[in-house]
C-alpha cells in the first residue's frame, strides 16, 4: 500500500520571486508528501547541477520547466510502483537514472524535490512526523539556531564583504527561549541601526543590511545589540561568520595558493596567511566562536593551516569547500581541513547522500549544521533532518521573513511535541571545542 501511483512537479515561486520546483508523491492508498527545492545566490562551484532551462524569455532564463518535464516522465516512470518507505532504493535508482556525476542530466533539484516528497509521503503513511521517521526513537535533540542577523556580501550588495554575522543563543535552556532571545536581539539591532542614522533594509536572509566599512563595524554593532537586549556576548550569545570567501576570492593564475583575497568595502587586499591572521585578530578581540567558508573552495592547503591554529578553539566550517560531497568531506577529513561541514541537501540532490555526509562527519568528531539556501520556499524539511540526524545546529536565516520563519517556527512545534524529552544542546553543541564542554 506505501507503493508509489504517481509523482508530479510544478513550478512554483522562491522567497525571491524565482523559480523552483514543487513535487507531489501519492502511494496508492492515497498518503501524499510534497516537497520543494530552495536555491542559493553563492553557490559553490563543486555543488551539484541545479537544473535552470534557459530560455530567457521566460523568468530571465531562471524557469525550471525542464527539470519539472524529468520528473514528470523519466522519474515518474522509474519510480512508480516502488515502496516510498524504501528511501535508499528509490535515491539510489534516481542517481542511477541521472547518471552523471554531479546530477547534470536531470538536474540535482528534480531530484531533490522528489527524494524529499517520498520521504514525506513515507512519514505520512506510517502516521510519524518526518524527524522521526527519519531518526527514529532516538532523535530528540534540537539544534542551536545560528541566525544571521547582519547580512553582507551576495545577498545585500554594498553591505559587508563577508556575507553573513550569526547570532548563537548557546545560553539558552531550550529552543523557545533560544528564539525568543534572538529576536530579542535582532530588534536591539533595528534600534542600534535607527540610533546611528543606518539603513534598517534587509537583505536575502532577512538579516539587516546596513553599509558599512569594515567588517569589524558590524561585530560591533551587534555586541551593542547584545547588550541593549540585556544579554551577555560570550555567555548568553556567541557570534558566528559567514565569509563565504569564495565569492571574495581572486584565483591565481597558475596556482590557486596564490590567489588574493579581495575585500573592496574595507579597502584591503590579503594573502592565504594575511586572510588567516585576519581571523586569529578577529577571534581574539570578539566573541566569535565559528567562522563558515574563512577561504576559498580552492584554498586546502590554507583550509589546514588555519584549522591548525584556530581549530581547537573555535568551530571551522566547510560550506563552499565540501558541497555535502562525500568525496570532498574525505578528502576535508584526511587533510584535517575543518572542524564542521556544512550540510546542504541540494548542494548534493538526494536525502540519502545527505544523510550519509553527516553520518560520516559526525563519526570523524566534527559537528554538523544543517542550512537552508538564500533563495527559500515555505518548506520546513531541514528543521525536521536538524532533529532527525542529531545535528544540534541549524542556520536558516534571521528571526524575520516567513521562509525563514517557517524552520523556526516548525522547531517550536517539535518541542513541544517532544516535552520532557526534548534535549536543547546549548553551549554542548560544539562538543569538539573544549572550551565549550
Ligand atoms: P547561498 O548562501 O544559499 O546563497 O549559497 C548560503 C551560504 O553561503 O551559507
Ligand atoms: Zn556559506
């Protein structure tokens, strides 16, 4: 009875107004999972291929008719009649379907869309919610919310070089609080903002996106946030970055070692190690205790040089870097590149290979933190993976606009559903820093 009738996509809007992928699964007894794919502004070069038809007639080339035509069919068709409990099965029928290394031919959001829809559908059939179903009976902890409530770089141009400022609520006694705590903060920050006669816009992320000079200017307008809210930096709340020093990063001609790290808004131009004693000055005059993406995708060798000075004492995460890419997080592992990966289920295409990453991460001692992209849907899946792999972190934007909202306020409801046994990890989170034990 939990065998699939049919699978059917449509194209439906994103919290930018462009394009994305809705699919629909429905088992013969009638059960349906819908599912919808997000899309990021600074993707990393070895993500898998989102699908985009081209046709600059219709959404600036952004339409994903194409990808929604591969469902329709050739999954459809390949699909239907399997079991949607059998999860691994029908991901790895549709990477065998694609065919491709990086999930070009049918597009990594076709299959996403419709790898999450089963997943829905077979939650909906055996009558659990999704983080269970997926985590079975041990999977109570929530995640510490990384909430970027500064937003810079791709997603509010003229703002900061680096493109996001996170708020962590680690002091919190659970997730309600946590979030309470963080717009608490985040409205501290309108008014520091107002008081100073600057923008009160936001960006992508729904973080404010102010323009600044420097990067350091923003870590201080947030620790006053902190403080106006009544809150202590480095005890309630720490700070987290978000370079993503791909998208700041000038390759070298011959070699990646000797690209340059460009940061326009300060006036500054840094090598790898210049870029790494930018961090190790960061780290010590602020309470920042995790720096996602600090250099290039390209940049390993520098990947450990810094995770070598920094990485006992604060969390290092690999976004852009590993692409929730098996390979890459081997090779991360094996270099001793990081101390964090960064889980996103599109950079990869399937829930089965994501599910995989973050099992392997976690075996190699590092934390995990599941994310959503810039470019979101109403969509709550990754609150519902957070609780499910045991992550204890989750970033998915500032406490403000609806998609980002829609994982908060999901994880509000896993709380409650879960009472006395829900588990809010706090500070433990960063179980492989031991300042943090
Ligand atoms: P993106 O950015 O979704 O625009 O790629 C998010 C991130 O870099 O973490
Ligand atoms: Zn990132």
């Amino acid at each position: 009875m939990a065998s699939i009738e049919s699978v059917k996509a449509r194209e439906i809007l994103d919290s930018r107004g462009n394009p994305t992928i809705e699919v629909e699964v429905v088992l013969a007894d009638g059960t349906a999972g819908v599912a919808s794919v997000p899309s990021g502004a600074s993707t990393g070069k070895y993500e898998a291929v989102e699908l985009r038809d081209g046709d600059k007639s219709r959404y600036r080339g952004l339409g994903v008719l194409k990808a929604i035509e591969h469902i329709n069919t050739e999954i459809a068709l390949a699909i239907v009649g399997m079991s949607a409990l059998e999860q691994a099965a029908i991901d790895q029928r549709l990477i065998e379907l694609d065919g491709t290394a990086n999930k070009a031919r049918l597009g990594a959001n076709a299959l996403l869309g419709t790898s999450l829809a089963v997943a829905k559908a077979g939650a909906s059939f055996r009558g659990v919610p999704l983080y269970r179903y997926l985590g079975a009976e041990g999977a109570n902890l929530l995640p510490v919310p990384m909430l970027n409530i500064l937003n810079g770089g791709k997603h509010a141009l003229g703002s900061t070089d680096f493109q996001e400022f996170m708020i962590m609520p680690v002091g919190a006694a659970n997730f309600n609080k946590a979030l309470q705590i963080s717009s608490e903060v985040y409205h501290s920050l309108h008014k520091v903002l107002e008081d100073k006669g600057l923008s009160t816009n936001v960006g992508d992320e729904g973080g404010f996106a102010p323009r600044l000079p420097s990067n350091k200017d923003a870590l201080e307008l947030i620790l006053a946030a902190i403080d106006m809210a009544g809150y202590k930096a480095g005890q309630d709340l720490f700070i987290a970055l978000d370079p993503a020093a791909s998208t700041f990063y000038q390759g070298g001609k011959h070699h990646s070692a000797h690209g340059k790290y460009v940061l326009s808004q300060e006036g500054v131009t840094l090598g790898s190690t210049e870029m790494i004693d930018y961090y190790v000055k960061l780290v010590s005059d602020y309470p920042v205790i995790s720096i996602e993406d600090g250099l290039a995708e390209d940049d390993w060798a520098s990947w450990s040089l810094l995770t070598a000075q920094l990485g006992k004492q604060i969390q290092l995460v690999g976004d852009d870097l590993y692409a929730t890419n098996m390979e890459r997080l081997e090779k991360g592992i094996a270099q001793k590149a990081s101390n964090s990966i960064l889980i996103k289920p599109n950079q990869i295409g399937t829930l089965s290979e994501t599910l995989a990453v973050i099992k392997r991460a976690q075996q190699a001692g590092w934390t995990t933190i599941i994310s959503h992209r810039s470019g979101e849907t109403e969509d709550t899946t990754i609150a519902d993976l957070a609780v499910a792999s045991n992550a204890g972190l989750i970033k998915a934007g500032a406490p403000c606009r609806s998609e980002r909202l829609a994982k908060y306020n999901r994880l509000l409801r896993i709380e409650e559903e879960l009472r006395e046994t829900a588990q809010y990890p706090g500070k433990r989170a960063l179980y492989n820093l031991e300042r943090m034990k």
